[in-house]
C-alpha cells in the first residue's frame, strides 16, 4: 500500500505455486503485520480478517484530510512506543501454516444478501482455484427491483474452456448455497479502465434466456404451462422450459416460499416447501 511506503511483505518462490493464487508473503524487515476481527483482536491461523500493518514504513496520514487519517490510522495497541499507529489496508486475508499471508480480497467488497453476509472475495478465491480459470470477478446485480443477485464473470486460460455447471459444482462444495452465483457470464477477457482496473460498469447483463435457447423445452400440458408461467413471473424470464431448474435460474429459499403459495393459488395445492427442492423443474 502507498501508505506504507509501497511494499510490506515478501516472498521467496522457488518453484511455482500449486495453484493460481500466490501468497503474499511475510513482513519485510522493520514491519509488522497483524490480520484482525471487527473488535481489533488477532484472528487465529487460517480464519480470515483484515490486515494492519505497523512499523518504520507506515505514513503520517493523508495531507490535509484529517478525518480520512483518523480512519485509517489508528493508534496501535500492540505497541508500547508513543505515537504508535496501525494502517488499516481494507485488504481481508488469513495466515497460512506456513507463516505467509494468502490475500482473499477486499473487505469493502463485503456485501449483504438476503439476510446473509457475503464476502465476495472468497467466492472469487474459490473460482481462481480450478486450473482452467484466468482471472474472475463476483458482484451483486439489480438489475429489475428488488430481484439482487449474485452474478460471476469468469476468463478462461489460454485453450482452456469452462462449463458453467462445473463452476458451479466446484463453489457447492465448498461455499453455503448462499453464495453460488445465480448466473455466470464467460468472457474473452474482463473490460479494464484506464487505469488498468476491472470496469464493473462495463460487465454485460447476464444473458440467461440465451444460454438456454438451445435446450427449451415447452411445456406438454396445461399444469406445466402453469408451472413455467409462475417460475418466469418470479424469475423474471422471458419464458421458462419444463427442464430449467428453479435455482440454477436464480430461484432462492424466500422466492422458492412465494412460489409454493402461488401454486396454492393457482392449482389449490398444498405443496410443502421441501418438495421443490427435491424436485426443482416444471415437468411431471
């Protein structure tokens, strides 16, 4: 970080790392690094927190942005030296066995999601750990009211290819359900500012009619027609076949509720909630 003079850890490879995701390393000399909970206490090997950093190379503050400086550096309590302070980066890692630190993302990327806490980074860790995937980005979209979702833009490497299905087996079992996307989107390469940054603004709307074009099947009677209006009224599809899964198109527990109370409407069912998670597509 600039406010630390630039760089604060390294780290020595002497072959290439098992996976896509390379350590960042240990303090450099006259530094010391501490990844902390909410309360500033230190968090245990493996669980993830925030970095702070302390030592000769943090700065004095932001010139002439006190209140920005009294964010970020914070008088240090691991310290006995007056006047000790602690940058706070926003970076969220963990300590591995090793005694290095593995970067996970951003804490500023924390997002909540019907009702749950999401840290977006983690999610994009997980994805960086399969050996077809170049680079990827998760983010939550709104893009009609009140239907927020989890949406991953995901590269491939160089004559590598990824199957949506398989991205999303490999977040299932690992992540809650909570935090597999609802939709994927594979680019060529994610869109960059001019400063070099991922343009978020510039990541297109999922296309999820598309990607299915290919295998619609309409409906045979006229409950599946039932069954493919209300999943589409919900889901805000264009139109929805007897095969496309509920959850895979999107569908989560409280929409899966209004669901169920629609068919009770419309078909004077009882249908227990447990049901469509058995069985989450229109056929019969």
């Amino acid at each position: 970080p600039t406010e630390c003079s630039d760089d604060v850890t390294h780290a020595f490879l002497s072959s290439p790392p098992a996976s896509s995701v390379v350590p960042i390393g240990r303090p450099v000399c006259n530094t010391r690094l501490y990844v902390l909970d909410s309360l500033l206490r230190p968090c245990p090997l493996g669980i993830p927190g925030e970095l702070f950093v302390a030592g000769t190379g943090v700065g004095r503050g932001y010139l002439f942005d006190a209140s920005r400086t009294a964010v970020s550096f914070i008088p240090d309590p691991f310290s006995s030296s007056p006047g000790a302070r602690l940058y706070r980066t926003g970076d969220r890692v963990r300590w591995l066995p090793d005694g290095s630190l593995d970067f996970l993302g951003r804490i500023d990327f924390q997002v909540k999601l019907r009702g749950f806490r999401i840290e977006l980074g983690e999610i994009e860790a997980s994805l960086r750990q399969l050996p077809a995937v170049r680079d990827v980005v998760v983010l939550v979209r709104q893009d009609s009211p009140g239907d927020a979702r989890l949406v991953a833009y995901v590269t491939p490497k160089a004559d590598a290819s990824l199957e949506v299905e398989a991205l999303k087996l490999h977040l299932s079992q690992g992540l809650p359900e909570y935090m597999v996307p609802a939709a994927f989107v594979v680019l060529d390469a994610l869109p960059l500012s001019s400063n070099g940054k991922v343009d978020r603004k510039a990541l297109p709307l999922p296309d999820a009619d598309a990607s299915r074009a290919s295998s619609f099947v309409p409906p045979r009677t006229r409950t599946e027609a039932l069954l493919c209006g209300l999943f589409a009224r919900l889901l805000r599809l264009e139109r929805v076949g007897i095969h496309d899964d509920f959850f895979a198109l999107g569908g989560h527990s409280l929409l899966a509720t209004r669901l169920v109370a629609h068919v009770r409407e419309a078909l004077g069912l009882e249908l227990p909630l447990r049901a469509l998670f058995e069985a989450s597509s229109p056929a019969l």
